[in-house]
C-alpha cells in the first residue's frame, strides 16, 4: 500500500487505493481506536465539500468508526475550518475532513483533526498507518447497544456561520461594499455568500451550484481571473476566491490586481503590529513565500520566520514558540486568535474588516508590498526519488544559484499531495529568473518526466 499520509491527510483518486471504502473503513477503525482514550461515549465528527464520491467516503468511515464503538456527529458539506470550530464546539473527541481540497474532482482525501481542533503530529498519523496494515485490533469488535450511532448535526453550518461573523470587529459592517465571492462548487457555497451578506455587504456569488463533479472546475483559488472578470464587470470592491474546501482564499482588488497569501500576510501583520497584538513581532511563512515580503516586514520592525511547505509546519512553528499569525502564499492563514487552522473565509473577512476601518481600497493597501520576480514551475514526474541524488538535475540547480549569485533563490521540491516537481526562483531580474526556472524543470522533466 506504501505511506498513506502525505503533508495533508490521506490523497488519491477515487475509489483507488488508499482512496477505497475498504480501505477507508480500516481508517475509521484505527481513528476510532486512537481517539477513545478515556470512559464514556466517544463521538468524531465527519464533514466533506461536495465532490459526489464524499458519500461514499462517508459511509464506509462511519461504519469503520461505529464498529469500534464510538458515535459519529455527520455535519455534511462544510469548509475544512468549519469542521475544526464544529469538532471544538461539540466537544468531539476528533474531526474527520473528507476532500482533496483545490485538487481536480476524480480526486478525493481525509484529514483529522484533534478535539482541540489541531492537525495530527506525524507520530499519530504513523501510529494509525501502523493499526491499519496490521492486526492489533483486528479482533475489536463491541457488540449490541455498544456499536456506535451516527447523527445527523443539522445547524453546523448556522454554528460556523455565527462563529465566522464574530471575528469581525465590533462596530464594523460591511455596509455599501460591494463583494464578488467565488466559491469554485465547493464547501463554502452556501455559507460564505450568507456570512457576507448577513454582515451588510452587497454580495455577488459565483461558482455556487455543485453538482457532485464541478468542484474547482476551472474556478476557484487556482483560477482568479475568474473572480478578476467579475469584478471588473460589477465594478465591485473586493473579489474572493476559494478553493473546494474553503481553507485558503486568494483576492483581487478593484483594478483586476491578484492579491495573493504573502500579501495579506503583509497587509495584516502591518495591522496587528499598529495594535500591538503581532505576537512577538513575528510572522511564520514557508520557504515559497516571496522575497518582498520579508523586505517589507523587517522595514516595519517585524521578524519573519520560514518554515518548510505545509500548513502544517507553519502551525507547528506558531504553537511552539506562541506566535499568531503566519501562512503560505496559496492563500492559507492561519489567525490563532481566531481558529486553529488556515480559514479563507475569516482570512476574507479580516482583509475586508481593515478596508473598513482604514477607509481604504485593496488596491492601497497591497501597497505595502513590492513583489520580487519570482517563477513557480510545475512539472510532472512519474517518481519521486532524492533530487540530490541525481547529478544531471543537481548541476543545472547549482548552476542557478551561481549565476543569482546571491541576488536570489532557487527551490526544488515534490508536491505532498500530487505527482509534481515545483520549481521557484526568485531574483531581481525577470528574464533572469524565467530562463533559469525553465532550465531547471526541462532537466527534470528528462529525467523524471
């Protein structure tokens, strides 16, 4: 079977493996097992976006879960931050996500999540890797009135939504904003245009309409000129763009501008450091986010601190040393005073919240960041072996470095959760830098592709 955890849960094509009922019932199992550490009745809450093999996922955890003895609380399509306030909310044991976020529909995956609402450390994810491949409760099995139930939790959405709209400051309505939100069919569908339009503004939704296979096709996060040509032909303020599981939201401003993760990084710990509510003076990004970002945030006083990709790792940084703020270029931010995992739609309502209060438009705003020339290339590999073991890709690598000489950087990784090999550099010459990204994907694409 291989590893099944990636840097985000479980991934896979539908109804493939690991992505199969029998092996999704073996998970539920292991989670069940994991998770009943103390006497009494256990729940796990299960929520999906709105891919149409979700339900599929969903039955065969359920019964795993229930066949171990612990109920599960079912919320239905709701975004990932959702599911992580609902598991906190109902005081469940733990939280199950099924979606593979931005990636195509045929695609599909689980994540957890504690009862604090946190992601799982490696040595858990290891720990139910291990109970799944082997026989250790095999043998398990409660009988009669000590199976689990399964319950269907009908006012999740309404306890997001409410929890969502408390992050907005008091006093602050979004009154005479005029809001494009795409939503990419996926789990914010319904409860982000209703947030936006219960907060006062006047909300123009796009993408709302799943239909089981549409999620994130050809709109979405990975797609703002989607949200780009709305915005112009409404001629609103702010456009908001989702990704199918709603954890990660990407902007654009009133000229058309994207407005991507390291600036509204920029744009709220600016913010929070005028409050004096930066934590530390520090904000946790990953090694993708962009040059200019941290030229703009040592001129304002505050540390930067990079992390490997992965909310996950951001997370980790934040808890470990009591930090706030940080995450990733994509779009995904994580507000620890707010909840426990990158949430697009507080993430929106934050950058939204500001415009208010400053009496600015986005387009002021994102001025406090200067963009650096940077390049991701994304190139398809049929195996993932160690990049420094092959001399052809690593010489044309040190080659890049030689020639920025300094006045830049170079990044090669694998996808955690594709078959793809990114390629980023940075430098302070456009050409420069497209020529060199270019050089570095054709010799792994000889070698791997």
């Amino acid at each position: 079977m291989g590893k099944l955890f990636g840097t985000d849960g479980i991934r896979g094509v539908a109804n493939e493996e690991p992505m199969t009922p029998e092996t999704v019932v073996k998970l539920g199992r292991a989670a069940a097992y994991l998770f009943k550490t103390k006497a009494g009745r256990h729940s796990i809450v299960i929520g999906k976006d709105t891919r149409l093999h979700g339900y599929m996922l969903e039955c065969a955890l359920t019964s795993g879960i229930c066949s171990m003895g612990v109920d599960v609380l079912l919320v239905g399509p709701l975004p990932t931050p959702g599911i992580a306030f609902i598991t906190r909310s109902l005081r469940a044991d733990a939280g199950i996500v099924i979606s593979a976020s931005h990636n195509p529909f045929k695609d599909n995956g689980i994540k957890f999540f504690s009862g604090e609402g946190f992601k799982l450390p490696d040595e858990m994810e290891e720990r139910m890797e291990a109970l799944i491949t082997g026989r250790e409760i095999e043998r398990l099995r409660p009988l009669a009135a000590e199976i689990g139930k399964a319950y269907r939790i009908n006012d999740a959405a309404g306890r997001y939504i409410e929890f969502a709209k408390g992050t907005v400051p008091k006093g602050v309505s979004f009154q005479g904003v005029k809001v494009v939100v795409d939503c990419a069919h996926g789990a914010t569908y319904k409860v982000a245009p209703t947030i936006l339009n219960e907060l006062g503004a006047m909300v123009i939704p796009v993408n709302i309409q799943p239909n089981g296979i549409n999620i994130n096709d050809r709109c979405g996060s990975l797609y703002p000129d989607v949200v780009k040509k709305a915005v112009l032909e409404h001629r609103a303020d702010i456009g908001i763009s989702y990704d199918g599981d709603g954890d990660r939201a990407i902007l654009v401003d009133e000229t058309g501008a994207v407005v991507d993760g390291d600036h509204i990084l920029a744009i709220c710990a600016l913010d929070l450091k005028r409050s004096g509510l930066l934590r530390s003076d520090t904000l946790v990004a990953t090694v993708m986010s962009n040059i200019g970002l941290e030229l703009c945030l040592r001129e304002a006083g505050i540390r930067m601190v990079r992390v490997p990709v992965g909310d996950r790792y951001v997370l980790e940084e934040m808890l470990r040393h009591g930090y706030n703020l940080g995450g990733e270029q994509s779009g995904h931010i994580v507000f620890l005073d707010h909840n426990t995992t990158g949430d697009g739609v507080v993430t929106a309502l934050q950058v939204l919240s500001l415009m208010v209060k400053r009496q600015e438009r986005l387009s002021q705003l994102r001025q406090c960041m200067t963009v650096c020339p940077q390049l991701l290339v994304n190139v398809r590999v049929t195996e993932k072996p160690d990049l420094g073991s092959i001399p052809a890709i690593q010489a044309v690598i040190s080659d890049a470095e030689a020639q920025l000489n300094g006045s830049g950087r170079v990044l090669v990784r694998y996808s955690g959760t594709e078959s793809v090999a990114r390629v980023m550099v940075e430098g302070t010459d456009t050409e420069q830098v497209k020529f060199l990204a270019r050089s570095i994907a054709e010799a792994i694409e000889k070698e791997l592709g």
